[in-house]
C-alpha cells in the first residue's frame, strides 16, 4: 500500500515537473494558455558580446497545424520582462512591456491567409519602464507579429503571401534607437524532454524502449529582445567590468503576464475591466513544476519574486524539496529506479547529512570555521544557514532565490585541499539577494562560442568538472572556464536545464565545492568515485532540441509548419478492398504507387514514419502474398523505387508495407490494366 502512494504521489509530482518548463503548470493558468508562461532564457549575446538575449515564451504546446484559429499572442494581456539590477533597491529597475492586438483582413472566408490578407493579423507595442513601474515610454508602436506557418500554399504560393517564412521572421525584427533590437512571434518551442517517460511513472531515462522528445514538433509564440549590457547596467557600475565576475553586472531577469481582473461577455465578443492581476510568472526553470507542490502553485504564480522572498512558507519547499524523497535509498529512491544514479550526500566527509529534513552543514553553526566565508553571520547574517532541519539552505535555496556568490565556500574544490571551505577557483557569482525566484545572470562572464569543442548543453556543471580535472584551470584565479555562462548562471537556448538540475538536487554543487558523495572517504586522494561518476553522466535521454537554433538573434528555429512533417502524423489513410479507409489508428507508413493504374512499370513512393524497417509485398485481395516487390527492408525515412509488373495478370491487388515482425502497417490498392 506504501508503495502504491509513493507511485500515486511521484506521478502527481511529474506530471508537474516537466510538462516542458512551463507548460500547464498550475490548475488555474491551464486553462487560459494565452497567459501561460512557459519559459524563459537570458544570455550573453553569441553573436554580439556588448548586449544581453532575453526571450520569453508563451502560449503552450502549440501544434504547427492548429488551424484555423491559429494560436498567437492574446489580447488584454500585459506580457512583461523585469529586470533587476541593483540588490539595494526594492523590486525591477527595468521592465519591458508587450501588447498585443489582432484585426481581420478579410472576414469573408475561413482561410487564415489567402490572397495577401491575414486573418488574425498581430501587431504589438512595446513600452519601457526604468522607475520600477511607475511610468511607461513607448518604443515600439504597430510592430509586426508574423503569421503562423501555416503551410507552403499560404506562405509562399501567389494566393498566399508569395514570400518565405525566413523573410517573414527577418522583416518582423524592430530596431530600436536606444539600442534594443525585438522580436514578436511564432516559434520552434526550444525546450527538450522526454515527455512519455516522464508520465510512466518517473521512467527518466526509459528503462525500456527510446527516449522520445515530448515537445518536438510543437510551436510557443516568443518575446525576444537583444538589449545593450549598457542598458541594464545598475547606476553606478563601471562602463567595463573590473573581472570577469564583477558583482556589479549581475542582473535578475523574471517574465510575467497579467489580465484584467473583471471579464464580462457580450454578445459576439468580451469586456474587460478592472485592476490588472498577475496570473503567470517564470523564472528558473521548472519552479513551480517540480518544486512548489499543487496546493500552492496558483498563489505562487499570484506573487512577484520580492514577494516570494517574504514568504518563509515558499522558503520550505526550496530547503528540502520534495525531488529529494526520491533520491535516496533510505527513504523512496526504489520507487524511481530510473534515477538510480542521482544520490544524495547522506554522510559527506563523514560527518554531514543533506537528506530530506537533515541538517546540512548547520551543524557547524557558530563554529569558528565558518568565520569570514559565506556562512558566517557576520557576512551574510542567517541567509544560509536559517536554522536545523533545512538540509538545502546552503545549495537549492541560494541556486533559486540569490543566486551564488564568489565568496567561500562557494568555489571549487581546487586549491582547497580538502577542506571544502578553504579558498578554492572562483567559477560563479551571479549573487543578487533582491527577491525570490529569478534567473540571475553575470553580464561580465564571456559567451562560450557556440563552435567552440567545449561547448558543453551542461553548462555550469561542466564549468565546474573542467575547473576541477583539467590542469588548465589548476590555479586559483579568477579566469574564464568555458561554460561559466551556462544555466544557471542565466540560461541559454542550448542548456539541458532538466538534466543540470536533477543533478543539484542530487547534490552536484555540493560535490563541486569539496563535500563529496558518501563513498568518498576523507583525506584520500582521488575524490572522483563511483556516485560522483554516476552523477555527472546521469542523463535523461533527450538533450537537445529537435531543431537547429540561428546563430544570430532572434536565435530561435522558425516555427513546425502545418503542413511539413510536423504538420499530424503520417498515417496510410488510403482505400482498402472495400473501399473503406484503413489505418487511421496508428499506421505510420505514407504509401503511393504511380501510375496507377498501372500497364507495366510503376514507382512505389513510401515515407516510413516507424523505427521498424519494412519491405513492401504484393497480395491479392484475399490476402494471399503473391510478390515480394522490393527485396530488402528499408528503414525510417523516404523511399523510392520502380517496379515493373507487365507480367502480373490484370485485376486490383494490394501492396502492403509489412514490417519485420510480420506486421502490416499500411497498404494502397493497386490497379493493373
């Protein structure tokens, strides 16, 4: 019976956490998804190292051929970016405020495109705010949102547009004259996850069977703008930052959305009134998916990241989250055998537990060890080592609401010679105790080039395994490690944030900084052990994005078109014998012969959607194989291939594509004169 309400409650848990990043995440913002925050990246400019890339993205899990009321941004929203730049100051110094309305061009058909007109047609403003809020300059009127891609004929046929969707993305992005450059639209969804395995009950990886990209082939409507680091400097800081971890170059970035609070219908249409209410937020990722539990998601998406820090309820669930009962063999770890590699420090150096409702390093509190590091009183009062019973407050809490500071013990373990609060190599400060859940970002760290053979989906983490082995970086000066600008300092496109941050709960950053996994002893040389091995190359089977990201802004791939092969699944919707339709319940074989009918020579033309290979037969309408056409099998993909039957008597056959178990998954009639 235990067992079964630890599976009840871990499948409650998953479904949460990754339904992407943000998708559906709370009951009441599942059911307005214009509203619905799904994510949010920040990053030092590849293409461009003197501005800052924020995109956020909204509207769910939108598929490509969702017609023919296309998804797009919704009206009577504000969508707002904040920024923080200052810890001395309460709330934004920065926010940027989208929205957006539609019009109909041509009301007379169905058809969301046709003849040069846009049904639905989106245009936004845009506003700046540099006094937390209260007053607005408008930089952007009337700017373009591009259509969804609909299909080729709507987009690039002369009864549609007559141009390309590259086109179309390019000519939406706005220059501003204060130096933002903005981007409204439809887009690829850039996160990753193994959706299905997720859902089985925590199978992340699949134990059995591939791991499948849950949100390939969806779309999200995205904000992106490219800001100069000028912009979002705080008052004060110098032009060029003085180190490559200067505190004055962290930044706080949070997303928002915001309805009106009084709704009322009208015929044919809808009033809205009122004070505006904020119903969506997001910062780090998956928050409010897999650390605040379901009773508390809607309140937690009602607050601002200042509010948050206030609340020492939302405090608890960051102290010892609920992740943690499942990585560790002495409480539920069994449940989830996938995870089997993530385990928590439970007797660290021997004297330290970080299990669920354990200590830490509290234990240690007022000892004269902890003076002049991070942990000591007098540096940072009890921010991080609040009290007994609050095993993460050193680690999780920090990583999600202040982001960490270059400050010992949080360097790494080289230089420390096993004492994990000794001086170690700098590698992170993105320190900004101003508000609770936000990505915070170091603007003075150095882009990673996207080229670059170190260029690791890891992002932190691999900074820290390259500071730690590599002799390079065996010193214990401030200097540039690759990654450094990887999640979760910021977040770019690129970063495995599911896979980096199963393994902090599982304790990586407590490992980076010298508190080893149990089997490690200490004093023994050599502090790379098995749990530490299994950790580092724990992987959820999905790690990067289905499609390519740009090299330039707004860096996002071009959104699924509706009727490319994301446009619906292939099925063999073809004639049978009777003249029915066949395989509309899951056949994956797109199937065609031509000329058909046929005198001799014909080509088979065959798109095999299945992992299976397949070779086609020939069979009369009894079923009775007569032929095999093709003498091997092919596997997934399209295939082509010309057959002559001017020996085959005349009369209707089928050919039939079976897989290599025997299966038929799909069959076209054939017709011989």
């Amino acid at each position: 019976m235990k067992s079964k309400i630890v599976l009840s409650s871990l499948f409650s848990l998953f479904f949460g956490l990754l339904m992407a990043s943000s998708h559906r995440e709370a009951p009441l913002i599942a059911n307005d998804p214009l509203a619905d925050n799904v994510d949010l990246y920040a990053f030092r400019s590849p293409d461009n190292p003197d501005m800052i890339t924020i995109i956020a993205t909204y509207v769910p899990l939108q598929f490509p051929h969702g017609g023919p009321n296309y998804y797009s941004f919704g009206q009577n929203i504000r969508y707002e970016i904040h920024v923080d730049n200052d810890a001395s100051k309460p709330g934004d110094e920065i926010t940027y405020r989208f929205t957006f309305k539609q019009v109909n061009e041509d009301p007379t058909t169905f058809f969301n495109i046709r003849l040069g007109k846009q049904n639905l047609k989106t245009t936004y403003t845009l506003e700046r705010s540099t006094d937390g809020g209260l007053s607005f300059i408008t930089l952007i009127n009337n700017g373009p949102v591009p259509p969804n891609n609909i299909g080729a004929r709507s987009i690039e046929s002369g009864v549609g547009l007559g141009t390309t969707y590259s086109n179309l993305m390019q000519s939406a992005i706005r220059n501003i004259n204060t130096g933002e450059r903005v981007f409204c639209g439809p887009t690829d969804d850039p996160f990753f996850v193994d959706l299905g395995g997720v859902f089985d009950l925590g199978n992340l990886p699949r134990q059995n069977g591939k791991p499948r990209d849950g949100i390939a082939c969806l779309n999200v409507s995205a904000i992106a703008i490219q800001i100069p680091i000028s912009i979002l400097l705080k008052t004060g800081a110098p032009a060029a930052p003085r180190t490559i971890l200067d505190p004055d170059y962290v930044i706080g970035v949070w997303a928002s959305a915001s309805r009106q609070a009084i709704r009322t219908l009208t015929p044919g249409g809808e009033n809205h009134s009122g004070e505006w209410i904020q119903v969506s937020r997001l910062g780090m990722p998956l928050t409010n998916e897999a650390v605040i539990p379901i009773g508390y998601k809607d309140y937690w998406n009602s607050l601002t990241p200042y509010q948050e820090l206030a609340d020492t309820l939302m405090d608890n669930f960051f102290f010892n989250p609920e992740l943690a009962l499942y990585m560790d063999d002495a409480l539920f770890g069994s449940a989830v055998p996938s995870m089997s590699k993530l385990r928590i420090q439970r007797n660290s150096l021997q004297g330290f537990d970080f299990g669920y409702g354990k200590d830490g390093l509290y234990g240690l509190k007022g000892n004269p060890a902890l003076e002049g590091t991070a942990l000591d009183d007098a540096i940072f009062g009890t921010l991080l080592l609040p009290g007994k019973g609050k095993a993460r407050s050193i680690d999780l809490w920090p990583a999600f609401h202040t982001g960490v500071p270059n400050f010992k013990p949080y360097q790494l373990a080289t230089g420390k010679n096993g004492n994990p609060l000794a001086e170690g190599k700098p590698f992170i400060h993105n320190f900004l105790p101003n508000g609770g859940d936000m990505l915070r970002l170091n603007m003075a760290v150095p882009a990673t080039p996207r080229n670059d053979p170190a260029f690791s989906t890891l992002g932190l983490v691999q900074a820290c395994v390259l500071g730690l082995t590599d002799p390079k970086f065996a010193n214990t000066n401030i200097e540039f490690i690759p990654n450094m600008d990887g999640f979760p300092n910021g977040r770019r496109l690129e970063d495995d944030v599911t896979r980096i941050e199963l393994q902090a709960v599982s304790g990586i950053v407590l490992a980076a900084v010298g508190l080893w996994y149990d089997d490690y002893t200490a004093g023994s040389p050599n502090p790379v052990t098995p749990n530490l091995i299994g950790v580092l190359t724990y992987t959820t089977g999905v790690e990067k994005n289905d499609a390519v990201f740009s090299n330039t802004f707004p860096n996002l791939a071009a959104p699924w078109s509706g009727d490319g092969e994301c446009g619906g699944k292939i099925v063999s919707a073809v004639n049978n014998q009777n003249g029915g339709i066949i395989g509309l319940n899951g056949p994956q074989i797109s199937l065609i012969n031509y000329p058909n009918p046929v005198n001799s020579v014909t080509t088979f033309k065959i798109n095999n959607q299945l992992e299976t290979s397949v070779r086609l037969d020939l069979r009369t309408n009894d079923g009775k194989t007569i032929q095999t056409l093709n003498q091997e099998y092919f596997g997934k993909g399209l295939h082509e291939f010309t057959v002559d039957l001017s020996k085959l008597p005349a009369g209707i056959y089928l050919a039939s594509a079976v897989t290599d178990r025997g299966a038929i998954a799909g069959y076209t009639k054939l017709i011989k004169n």
